[in-house]
C-alpha cells in the first residue's frame, strides 16, 4: 500500500489552553470534593459527644470521601475520547492509580470506624456488630462483598502482585470492581447517615452515580459500538516487517470522517475465537489514511506474537479510540527532535507524518542493530522526501549515550526543540533527563508508555 496520509495542516496547541482544560477539571473536582466534605463534616460534627459518636463521625467522613474518590476512579478511566485527548489516557490512568489506593483505604477505615462505633454504641463486641451490620441491615451484605471484591482488585493491582500475574487475570478482577461499586449503592443510599439526616442530599447523590454510571456506559460501550458500526473496520493485509514485527493493515468505511491523529492509538479487539473479549492497545504506525489504518506490531506476549498467524484478510476489528495526546498539534515549537527505541517508532513515525511542512525534525532512532529497528528504511524515506535528518543508531546502550554532548551531534538544536520519546522505561527517563540538561522545559517533552 502506498504511504501517503490526508493531511491536518498545522496547529499547533497554545499552552494556555491546555493549562485552561487542567484547571476546569481541577475546580470541578475540587468543587465536588468541597460538596461533600461540608456535607458529610456537617453530619459528623452533630455526632461528636460520645466515643461512639466519634467513631460514627470518622466513619461519615471516610465513607463519603472514599467513595466520592472511588466515583473519580471511575471517570479516569471511562475512556470519554474527549476527555483523554484533553488530559492524555496515560495520564489519565497514573492518575487513576496514583487515587486508587487512598480510596481503598478510606472505604477500609469506613468499614473499621463504622463497626467500632456502633460495637460501642450498642454495647457488644465488633465481631457480634459486624455479624449484625451483615445479617440485620438493609443492603448491607452485598456491602460487605462489594468491599471484598474491591480490596481483590487493589491487592491485584499492587506492582507485585500485578507482575506475577497474566494481564486477562489482572483485568478479571478489575471488572469485578464495578460491580462492587454498584452493590455497595444500595448501603450508601439507604443506611447512610448523611442521607439520613439531609433526605435532600440523596438524589443529588444518586445523580452523582447516574452520571458516572453514564460516562461509563458511553466511553466503554456506546462509543465503542457506535464507532464499529459506523466503521465496520476488517483486517486488510498483514504485512511481515522483520522475523518478530508484522504490520497490520486495517480498512472500513467512512474512515476520511475518523478523526484521529497520527501518535494516537486504539484498543483493538480481533474478532477470533478466544480474543473477542480482550482489547490490546496499539498505536498507529502511519498517519491515517482515508482507506485505510495501520499499526505495526512487536511480538511481545501471547496475542502480539500470533497475530501474524491468526488475522487474515477480513478479519473483524472493533476498535475503541482514538487516544493519546503523542501528536504533533501539541508542539509549541517548529522545531521537532524524535527520540524512538525500537518498536517505539511506531507512533513516532505516524505522528512525524502529519509534521506541517515548514517545521523541521531531527529523528533519533536508537536500536541494537537493523534487524531490530522496523520502519527504519520506511522511516529513511520520509526523512529524504521531508528534509528531515534521520539518524539510526545501533549498538549497546554504550555506544550512544544519552548525554548532551553526544546528542548535540545528531540534534544541535534540541534545547529549542519539542522533545518527543517513545521507548522502554529507562531509554525514556535517559532522554528526560538530557532534555533537562538542554534546558527544555517538561511541557516541551512529550512521551508515549507502551505500558500502562
Ligand atoms: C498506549 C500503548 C501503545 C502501544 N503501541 C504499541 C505498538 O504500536 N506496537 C507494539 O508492538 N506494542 C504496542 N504496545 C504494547 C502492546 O499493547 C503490548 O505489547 C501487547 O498488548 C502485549 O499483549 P500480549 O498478549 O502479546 O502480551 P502479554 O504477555 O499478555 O502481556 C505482556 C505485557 O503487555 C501489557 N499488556 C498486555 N495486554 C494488554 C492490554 N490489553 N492493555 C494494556 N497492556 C497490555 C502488559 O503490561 C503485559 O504485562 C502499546 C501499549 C500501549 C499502552
């Protein structure tokens, strides 16, 4: 297939609006965070006098929070196509990580507070309390499940435990978490003494859940469904690039009106047995085209190194997306400087093709040696045809360190470029770090994770 792209034009993305979309998502969650804080703090401070009540109080407050937080959790990472391009889904997602625990543990503390409180209040111990909370409170049982099912999917996600795990196992019992949120509502709703106390709290409350529940449906249902159907995208070609690297080519209808952006990627889903159900997220490899979508493809794990052996020509693909903010339209210099390592060209590559002609670029494409650099002769072209200088360096990490002074012979220019890098972990925070060394500010550095 012919490599050539529609084109975007340039634009690239004032900082101002940016920060503008950051702080009107800060304020709406500060704002809801102050909602109930104040409503909860009013409730608990009525229950303050006694021991008990003391432990009711704190019991108020960490459920409100903790769920209020958990709700957050949920909106991170309800993959709303328009909320990741503002924020980023990366971002999103550390983010969601960075919450998740805090949540857990206040749900936890909540759970704690509650039992001792009304263990003291009632006069018997906490084990004979939590017995009774479960056998005699309304929705309380499916509660307490609800929090089981919550602390298995934050032990399943502590690092850990998460490496020593398949990442479908992992994802299993990350499901299971929405449904311990919906089975823990009803408790909330009817036993929970803010509402008891302000019956004009609980459909505001109730809304709140709707909401999330809504944002949920459409970013991980609607759209994804909306978005195959519209599309209908098939498998095309399955090109081999190298022994361990196969190209992807994807067609469907309408797909002059996607709008996606070269550095983007989708969660694809291959409609063969036994993949149907799971979603691997891959960047495009080429700017998209009007016929057709391309992403290039490591062979990695299970399903990355069979894809060349299962996918054929008209293959279904449900595709959810587009993602990520790796695009060139968030630059804010016409000067660009690449840094790929290995299979990280891929989004690099897609991203440079939508470059405006009048913005310069200086690719560093870092690799052992040719065999392990796909797109590089593809990568040469575009390079050539755009007057870009593409620079493959092969070799141990010693050979080409990651310093000003050995960079600034490829990239003379990279303390006022955009920074933008795409490979493992440590090759990332290396050229983070020369970056700073060359004076570039962190807005100015833009990089793509393969790893959530
Ligand atoms: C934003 C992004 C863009 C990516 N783009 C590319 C690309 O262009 N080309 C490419 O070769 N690879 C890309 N990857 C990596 C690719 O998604 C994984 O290599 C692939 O999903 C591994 O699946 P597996 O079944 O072969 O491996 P497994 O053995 O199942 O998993 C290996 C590791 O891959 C990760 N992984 C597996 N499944 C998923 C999933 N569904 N969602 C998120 N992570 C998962 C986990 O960290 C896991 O530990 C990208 C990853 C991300 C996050």
């Amino acid at each position: 297939m012919k490599l050539t792209n529609r084109s975007h034009g340039a634009a690239p993305t004032r900082i101002a609006k940016h920060h503008r979309r950051l702080n009107g998502a800060a304020l709406l969650a500060g704002i809801g965070l102050g909602v109930v804080l104040g409503a909860s703090s009013y409730v608990a401070f009525e229950l303050l006098g006694t021991v008990s009540g003391a432990f009711n109080a704190l019991s108020v407050l960490t459920s409100m929070i903790g769920t209020y937080l958990c709700l957050m959790l949920l909106v991170l990472v309800s993959r709303i196509p328009a909320i990741e391009r503002s924020f980023g889904h990366d971002r999103m997602v550390i983010l969601h990580r960075t919450l998740a625990p805090y949540s857990l543990f206040l749900i936890g503390a909540h759970v704690i507070f509650s039992t001792v409180g009304y263990a003291l209040g009632h006069n018997i111990n906490v084990v004979q309390q939590f017995v009774d909370f479960n056998l005699q409170y309304p929705w309380m049982l499916p509660a307490t499940v609800g929090f089981g099912l919550m602390v298995m999917a934050g032990v399943a996600s502590y690092r850990r435990v998460r490496s020593k795990m398949k990442y479908e196992t992992w994802w299993t019992t990350h499901l299971y978490f929405y449904v311990a949120v919906a089975i823990s509502f009803g408790h909330q709703i009817e036993g929970g003494r803010v509402f008891l106390n302000n019956p004009w709290l609980k459909p505001i409350w109730i809304s709140v859940y709707a909401l999330v529940a809504a944002t949920i449906f459409v970013g991980r249902i609607a759209l994804p469904l909306a978005f195959s159907l519209r599309h209908r995208l098939r498998v095309a070609a399955v090109v081999e690039e190298n022994k361990d690297v196969v190209s992807i080519y994807i067609t469907g209808r309408k797909l002059d009106k996607l709008k996606a952006r070269g550095g983007q990627f989708f969660q694809w889903r291959f409609m063969v047995r036994d993949w149907w159900w799971q979603a691997h997220p891959y960047s495009l490899s080429a700017a998209p085209h009007d016929e057709w979508l391309r992403i290039t493809v490591k062979s990695l794990g299970d399903q990355s190194s069979a894809l060349s052996k299962r996918l054929k020509p008209g293959t279904r693909v449900v595709a959810e997306g587009p993602y990520g903010i790796f695009t060139e339209d968030r630059r804010y210099t016409d000067e660009v400087v690449a840094f790929a390592a290995g299979i990280g060209i891929t989004p690099i590559r897609a991203m440079l093709e939508e470059l405006p002609l009048a913005s310069r670029a200086t690719v560093i494409y870092r690799a052992l040696d040719a065999t392990q650099a796909p797109l590089m002769q593809e990568m040469k072209e575009l390079g050539e045809q755009r007057g870009w200088n593409v620079h493959c360096l092969f070799g141990p990490p010693a050979d080409h360190p990651l310093t000003l002074e050995h960079i600034e012979k490829f990239a003379p220019r990279i303390g006022e470029s955009d920074i933008y890098i795409c490979g493992p972990g440590g090759f990332t925070v290396g050229v983070q770090k020369l970056a700073e060394a060359a004076g570039v500010p962190e807005f100015r550095v833009h990089h793509e994770a393969f790893a959530f």
